[in-house]
C-alpha cells in the first residue's frame, strides 16, 4: 500500500513539475502577446436571413466604431462554401498588443453609439446567431506583422 501510495504521489508531483515548466517555458508568448501586435480572427454567424443586416451594419457602422476605439480593420470575408456562404462573415482587425484589444473591446462595448447601432440592427430580431474568435500573433516569416 505504502508503494502504491509513494508511485502516486511521484507521479502528482512529475505531473505538477511539467505544468510548472511548461508555465515558466511560455511567458515569452504572453509577453509578445502583451508587447506587440495581435491580430483577431473573428467568425459570424447570422441567424437565418440575416446576413446582409449583419454585412450592412458592419459597412454602415461597426467599422468606423471599431477605428474610433483603436481597432485596425485589416479585411472581411465571405466563405465560398455555398452553406456557409449563407450566413458566415470572417473578418480580421489588428491590435497593438493583447491589453490594447481588451481596452479596445471594453471602450466599444460601453459605447453609446454601439448600443444604438445594435439596437437598431436588431429591432426584427437578432441578426447575430454566433461569435467565434482567436488572437493570433504573426510568425517571424508573416509579410503581415
């Protein structure tokens, strides 16, 4: 029972010794994240029949909000998947570090001119069905840094 007991506690403490090294081996990634440029790979999803509702009040409004607040709009896309198509927005903004899109994000959230926006766009119902983003930093290859 005691070797059982020891082999447990050795392999706690293997487990615990790759988690405190691996944490001590990335705080140069959360550093670049903090100290440069991140990008932010953003997916939407538009509840059915709302895409152009979605597509317009980024064009008419949600870019222009997101350059007041220190976003850099890099460019928007549509899939070529025909489901997809449907319903999908990508787009792509550039942050000056992780902590300026935080700020960034906070400051267009609390933006008066954002609440009516979304208010309006969503007067028929929610146009917006899904979010899904990623921070990204570029390699030391990208032709984007």
């Amino acid at each position: 029972m005691k070797t059982t007991m020891c082999k447990r506690m050795i392999n706690t403490l293997a487990s615990a010794s790759f988690v405190v090294l691996a944490a001590l081996l990335s705080p140069g990634q959360a550093l670049a994240q903090d100290n440069g440029p991140v990008f932010e790979l953003r997916t939407y999803t538009a509840t059915p029949g709302n895409l152009d509702k979605l597509l317009a009040r980024f064009r008419d409004h949600t870019m222009a909000l997101f350059e007041k607040h220190g976003m850099t709009n890099i460019g928007y896309w549509l899939p070529v998947d025909p489901e997809e198509a449907e319903d999908t927005l990508i787009y792509l903004l550039k942050h000056d570090s992780q902590e300026a899109a935080n700020a960034s994000w906070r400051a267009f959230g609390s933006d008066p001119a954002w609440a009516v926006v979304n208010e309006e766009s969503n007067r028929d119902g929610a146009i917006l069905q899904g979010v899904e983003r990623k921070y990204l930093t570029a390699t030391d290859f990208s032709q984007m840094k």
